[in-house]
C-alpha cells in the first residue's frame, strides 16, 4: 500500500496542490517548487551552495496543518532531509534541512540534473562523511505564485540556465 496514503498525509491538500512558487531564504539562496501533486514535488535551485540543481518527481509527505497552512517533508537519494511550514496567507516558508557533510563540503556534485544520476548520488550518500550534518534552519519569503494545476510536465523541465533571462526574477 502507498505509504502517503495509509498515512493520511494527503487529506485536504487542495489549496498546495498544483502551486507553482518562488522562495528566497534570509541568507539569499533562492529556490523554485512545483507542487505537482499530493505526492511529487518538482523545483530548481537558483542560488545558493546548489545553484543549478534541479529535481523532478520527487515524493514527498504532505500535510494539510490549518487553512493555508501546510507541512511538507522528503528526504533525498542524496541524503538530505527537508521539513518546510508553508503558510500561504502570509507568502512564507520555513524550512529545516539536514545535509549530510559530504553535501556541504562538495556542492557541486549535487548540481545536475538529479533525476539522471540516482545511482551517484546514492554512492555519494553511501561514502560519506554523513556527520556532522550542515543544518539549515531559514524562514523564506514566497515572492511568486501561481497556481499551474496538476502533474504538468512543463513547469520545472530544465536547468536554471537554460531559462530565460529575468525568468527568476518575477514577483507578484
């Protein structure tokens, strides 16, 4: 049976589902999502240690905590583990995310197309270090949403770079 269903993680996440956002953390690290569905999250990374990340299809936990508020959990092939609160009312997240040490000494091995290299990031995961783990623990203010409905394809289909010019830039 599907574990985010048996768990009733899913129940009354309408107002999440299908949002398509942009974040920028207190220390400047910017990061877009699609909520795909209950259960996949798609996002890039657009600044910050893992700039040029991007992932699709990831599963994730979520929680409906309160009108428009929202929890939403994963943990990566890479090791990481993410927790954010997502209030929508007040256009703000915080996150607490656990990278394992290797992450934090070597960025850029996680900075590809995440979905082609599953096995890599795996063996890195395996090799280490794991402790001691780099924390994140930011608020981030939403500066963008829109709602793009479900599970489609073309929201988060490419690298940062291969955007357009000012394409991280849009606020509203």
């Amino acid at each position: 049976m599907d574990k985010h269903k048996e768990s009733g993680h899913v129940q009354n996440s309408a107002g999440l589902v299908g949002r398509h956002f942009f974040h920028i953390y207190a220390n400047g690290w910017q990061y877009e999502a699609y909520i795909k569905n209950r259960n996949i999250i798609d996002y890039r990374v657009h600044s910050g240690i893992a700039a040029g990340r991007f992932v699709r299809n990831q599963p994730v936990y979520l929680a409906l905590l309160a009108e428009n508020m929202f929890h939403l959990s994963w943990v990566e092939p890479t090791g990481t583990m993410v927790c954010q609160f997502i209030n929508l009312d007040v256009r703000k997240i915080h996150s607490f995310a656990c990278f394992p040490r290797w992450v934090k000494e070597q960025p850029q091995k996680t900075i590809c197309f995440q979905n082609d290299h599953l096995d890599l990031m795996q063996s890195y995961r395996e090799a280490g270090p794991t402790y001691p783990h780099f924390i994140l623990n930011e608020w981030a203010n939403i500066v963008f949403v829109e709602d793009c409905g479900l599970d489609d394809e073309t929201i988060i289909d490419c690298p940062p770079a291969a955007l357009p010019p000012a394409y991280a830039d849009r606020r509203n």
